[in-house]
C-alpha cells in the first residue's frame, strides 16, 4: 500500500517531534561542505606542513620552469602556473630563504606574481586576484553545491602539448557543467602539457578559469562563471572556531588578531563552550589555523657541507654548462670542443643529488668529461 503525506495528516507527538527535529537540522545544520574549514582538509594541512620544509637552493640561478619542477619533484607540492607569467623567466635564488614556503613568496615577488593557496594546490597568478580565487574556492567549499564538486580525484583532467585552452575547459565542463559558460567564446590560447591530478574539481575550475580572469561563483540553477572584480577587495567570510582557538593557545592567539585589523571577532556560546565568530579575510583565516598543522615528517635538512640538489637542466649543452658554473661561482673552461657538441639538447630531471653526481650525470648524457676542484669547471673531451 502507497503512502503519502498531506497537510491534513494529524501527526503523533513522537512524529511531531522526528519533524520538529528534521526541520531544525535542515534550518540549523551546515551542508556537508561546511563542516571542515577550507584550511583544515587533509590536502590543505598537507600543503601547509610542506611549506615548512628546509630549503636548500640558494645563491642559484634558474628559469621559473625548473624552479616548479624542483617544487614539484622535490618537495611533492603541486604548483600551477598562470597562462600569462613568462616561463623562461630566470631567477636568482636568495641565500635569506629558509622554507618552502619562502621559495614560493619570494620567486612570486621576483615575477610580479602572487601565489594563491587553494586546498592543497599552489597557484602563481598575475597580481590582484590570488586573495579572489582564495574567497571564490572558500566561498563554494562552505555552500551547498554536489559533493562531487569536492571529491579528491586521481585524475581530473589532462591534456597533451599544443592543447587549445577552449577545449580543455569545454572537456572540463562536459564532466562538471557550468551554468551559461561557453568555453568557446574564450581567448583563443595554446597551452602546455599538463595533469590535474589529485586534486578536486572545485580546486580545478579555480584554477582553469582564473587563466581568463574568471571565478566560479553559485547561482540558484548551479555553478557558473562570473568575471574577477580587482579593483574590488574581496568580501570578508565567517566562520565559527571551536576548540582551535584553545589549540593555538593565548600568545599566539593575541598575535593573531593584533596583525589584522579588519576582523570581526565575536565570542558565542556558554561560558564552558566557548566559540569564536570571526569575520575576517581568507586569507587571516588561513593564517590562523596555519600552526596547528604538524611539522613536515621528512624535513630537507643540509649540513652544508654535502648539499643535495632537485631540479632540472633543459637546452642547449653550452647553456647548461654556463649556467651551472655560474650558479657554484666557478670558472668555465671548455677548450676547443666543436659547435655540434655545444649546441646538443638535453634534458635531465635530478632530485636530491650532489654536485659530483650532476657533473656525472651531463658526463653521460653528452659524451664529455666534466671536473671541478672548487674553482674551474673543466669539460674537455674523453
């Protein structure tokens, strides 16, 4: 027999109470999005213990690409390159650095970037919207959009070189539909090989759309696309701390709330339930919590006196050689070896390997002999 509910059914006192009860949790309860803060996920933590992590290329010159792939590679971070920075861009690596996450604010600087830190995933993007794309992403974790938006996936999405930007993101949106978006009408641009990988679809759009100055924003029908207002601040978004605040402790706390000024910090609660409303950008918000994520568990640690290096060396043989006896500050001598050895291309990916090792390394790939004895780099012939 089919049952069916009209508003003239009487209800007992216990159903009336199952729906008065109902009623409160879909009024009062948050959505699933809400129930861990945006900085307090698995990835998010993750990230925010890697940027403490010892760094240890200093006083190097190297392009912005191999810099990434050594935060890549080296240090197991994920790192997003906006379309517009100019990627062969050279960089000196300062002595001063000390951490990952100095690494990744300085070379920010150094491009005239800033790096945006969305759950788990580092974003170098042109000046002006990295504090939207933080309160974009925050601001569609905490609403009630499909938990499928959310999912950490293996892969979400990857595409060969030479892709054309329309077609990644249409390919995008075939799987995540975004309301009233033509992927069509976009910039057309050629982009590099790339793999989303291990990230959330959320995490993913933020970073797609913000290459066009774009944000996904929540409408009634769904998730769509709206343009990045820089020349607006970003809203300041709530949340309510619980036990966080007692974590931190008080000094910590104090400090805090004397570096930002434009919160607002309201407590809520019983006296034996403290809670803390704070009203505050996400980018306190993520300042805030940031010390309760533990220590990394595999520091990069150097002594100095046996230091290991990550990257990568990409071109010409001659440049490579150039570049790495101006990097240890060493004399280049490479006496009468033909042009067609010079100009051979090569390609090496190195990660936690000595001097002596990448000296071998550019022995075997090019067929020459390479010495050092701390003040000339020596390459001749076998």
């Amino acid at each position: 027999m089919q049952l069916t509910f009209t508003t003239s059914v009487s209800l007992t006192s216990t159903w009336m109470a199952c729906y008065c009860f109902l009623s409160w949790f879909v009024i009062m309860c948050p959505a699933l999005g809400q129930e861990t803060h945006p900085y307090q996920t698995a990835s998010s933590i993750a990230l925010t213990s890697s940027l403490q992590k010892n760094w240890q290329s200093k006083n190097l010159r190297m392009p912005l690409l191999d810099v990434i792939a050594q935060w890549r590679i080296g240090y197991s971070t994920p790192v997003w390159l906006d379309r517009r920075i100019p990627k062969d861009t050279e960089l000196v690596l300062s002595e001063s650095w000390t951490t990952l996450g100095e690494s990744i604010a300085g070379v920010a600087e150094q491009i005239d970037a800033d790096a945006a830190y969305i759950d788990g995933v580092v974003m170098i993007v042109p000046k002006g919207i990295a504090a939207h794309l933080e309160t974009a992403y925050w601001s569609l974790a905490v609403s009630k959009i499909p938990r499928s938006w959310l999912r950490i996936e293996e892969t979400v999405l990857s595409w060969e070189e030479g892709a054309v930007a329309n077609d990644v993101l249409q390919a995008f949106c075939e799987r995540f539909p975004l309301i009233d978006f033509e992927p069509a009408k976009l910039e057309h641009d050629i982009w590099g090989a790339m793999s989303l990988d291990k990230t959330s679809p959320l995490v993913a759009a933020v970073g797609l759309l913000s290459n066009f100055d774009l944000q996904p924003v929540l409408r009634d029908e769904g998730i769509s696309v709206a343009p990045i207002k820089k020349d607006v601040a970003p809203e300041r978004l709530p949340w309510e701390y619980r036990n966080e605040i007692a974590r931190l402790g008080k000094e910590r706390w104090q400090e805090w709330r004397g570096r930002w000024s434009d919160i607002e910090v309201r407590r809520v609660g019983e006296e034996s339930k403290t809670r803390w409303m704070i009203v505050a950008p996400v980018s306190a918000h993520r300042e805030l919590v940031r010390p309760l994520a533990p220590p990394p568990k595999n520091p990069i640690i150097s002594d100095g006196s046996n230091v290991r290096y990550t990257g990568r060396y990409r071109g010409e043989l001659q440049a490579i050689l150039k570049s790495l006896a101006k990097q240890k500050q060493l004399q280049l001598e490479m006496p009468d070896l033909p042009q067609s050895v010079l100009r051979q291309e090569l390609d090496l990916v190195f990660e936690q390997a000595t001097f002596d090792e990448i000296l071998n390394r550019i022995s075997n790939a090019s067929g020459l002999q390479l010495r050092s004895d701390g003040i000339r780099l020596q390459v001749t012939s076998p």
